[in-house]
C-alpha cells in the first residue's frame, strides 16, 4: 500500500466504526475540497451509498458556485442532504455584511449557533425531496449524536487538538484539555450519555493528500479552486465571499494545484491565509471551535 492507500484505509475504517456505534450519526459537507474528499469516501465505505445525511450550514454569503454544486451532487448522487440556517439573525440584518456585528459574532450566529441547533433538531431546517428535486421543511428534525467533519490537523492550530472521536457536551462545547487518547487505532465510542461526537476521518490527511487524492480519484470539485483562463487568482479555501478572498496562483488544474504544493510556493502561507475571520480570532479558530464552530 502506498501513502494515499493508508490513508483511504484508516478513513474508511473511521467511517465504519463510527457508523456501527452512533445511531444518529451525520456527516457535514462544506462544499469545500475536503467535506468532497470525505463524501468520496463515505461512498467508499459503503459502497455507493451514503447511509446517513448530510449536513449543510447554509449562511445565505457562501459564493453562488458552491449552492449550485451542492444542489447538483445531491441529486445526482441521491444525498439525503439537509440545510439548517440561522433564519432569525438573516430576517433581522445581525449579520457583519450587514454591518451590524463583527466577524468574529457573525461566523458565532451563522455557522456555530447554526450548526448547534440544526444538529440538536430545535431550529427548522429543509431537506432535499428527490421526488420534487427541491429543498423542503424536514417534518421529522430529529437530534444527531454524532457528526463525521472534514477537518485536518494541518489546516490551522485548533484543529491538531483534535481526536478521531472529539466529545462535547450537551451544548456542545469543547473542552480542549478533556480528550480521550487514542493509541494503536484503538478509539473511545462509548460515552456519557448526553455527550455529543465529532468524528474525523481525514484528521491525518494534508492539504497534498487532498490533492493527490482528487487527481487519483478523479473526484469532481467545484471550480472556483482553479484560475481561470488567462486570470492569476483561485480560492484555496472557500468561505462566505465576503470574508473570503482568492490567493495569486494561475493553476488551472488539479495537477497544477499539485505541483504547486510540492514545490513549496504555498509552504510557508496558511491555507486559510484568505479567511478574514481567522484574524480576528487571534490567528486561528479555537474560540470559536470551542462554542461548536466547525
């Protein structure tokens, strides 16, 4: 087996374990090059199908491509997807393009407090009817207690702090310092009742991986990631666009984006160098991550 066979093999193990041991288990899907990876991969373990829902946070700023790509792969791949919104803080202009709070508080309303009570099944949320081919009131929004991310360690500081299976608690805050160990793949699934899971396939997987693993599998990504004929900028993380800004790069292939990465052109840039909220958080994510943020 080489690198990228190991990796698929432990994702594919983490999937399944996590899948034998939470019954109401979900898996998030950004949109982005990796929740794309991991869908590939939750396909993989279960051989075309996808036996639980996926999960979007829609904040209503994400860049328009990435709707109509989720749309698109829903439908095609027969995805039970469910959207969950912050509808009140939207209704109300609460929002930071709407100027009225911060980044920081805008990322808290439309995405962690989003996430929180779409998850918990307290707040309306849509489901994808294939019969109709358009998003509609899920009638049954029940609780998960489980949630498959497509985080990587490599990504930003939060996220090494990380475990495979990351507890929280009812509220679903992250007590960093609490977290089980995890040696010789051997994972802790069993926990208090009232505990709610992250789990995290690709937890060991680096930006490279994730391209490598595209251009071996032939995995469609959305094309905002690549510059345009003839352009010099690509996104190389995808957020709201009004916090998310594209970085000089005139790659235009998966190959390219590849080569890139190995030369070390991106080495000493963050991959989320672009995502203004990050900034503002001290240069990472760990207070937000702590209050449920993805």
């Amino acid at each position: 087996m080489n690198h990228l066979d190991r990796l698929e093999a432990q994702s594919v193990y983490i999937f399944r374990e996590a899948y034998r041991d939470f019954k109401q288990l979900g898996m998030l899907w950004s949109i982005g090059k990796d929740s794309t990876v991991l869908l590939w991969l939750a396909r993989k373990a279960f051989f075309g199908h996808v036996p639980f829902p996926l999960i979007h946070i829609d904040t209503s700023y994400k860049i328009p491509e990435m709707i109509a790509y989720r749309n698109e792969k829903a439908l095609e791949w027969n995805l039970n997807l469910i959207v969950g919104q912050n509808t009140e803080a939207l209704a109300n202009k609460q929002t930071y393009p709407d100027g009225a709070i911060d980044r920081i508080a805008c990322c808290r309303a439309l995405k962690a407090d989003a996430l929180k009570h779409t998850l918990d099944g307290t707040w309306p949320r849509l489901r994808m009817n294939h019969e109709t081919r358009q998003l509609e009131t899920d009638t049954n929004p029940t609780a998960f207690t489980g949630v498959i991310v497509g985080a990587r360690a490599d990504e930003e500081g939060s996220r090494s702090k990380e475990r495979y299976f990351s507890p929280r608690n009812q509220d679903h805050d992250w007590d960093v310092a609490d977290q089980p160990p995890e040696f010789w793949n051997q994972y802790k699934t069993d926990f208090a009742p009232g505990t709610h899971v992250r789990i995290h396939p690709l937890l060991d997987w680096t930006e490279l991986n994730i391209w490598e693993y595209i251009d071996r599998e032939n995995i469609p990504i959305i094309d905002t990631y690549f510059a345009k004929p003839g352009g010099n900028q690509r996104y190389r993380s995808l957020g709201c666009f009004p916090c998310t800004t594209p970085v000089e790069s005139p790659s235009r292939t998966v190959k390219e984006i590849i080569e890139e990465l190995r030369s070390g052109k991106f080495a000493n840039i963050a991959e989320r160098s672009g995502r203004a909220q990050d900034k503002e958080d001290g240069g990472g994510l760990e207070t937000l991550r702590r209050e449920g943020y993805m």
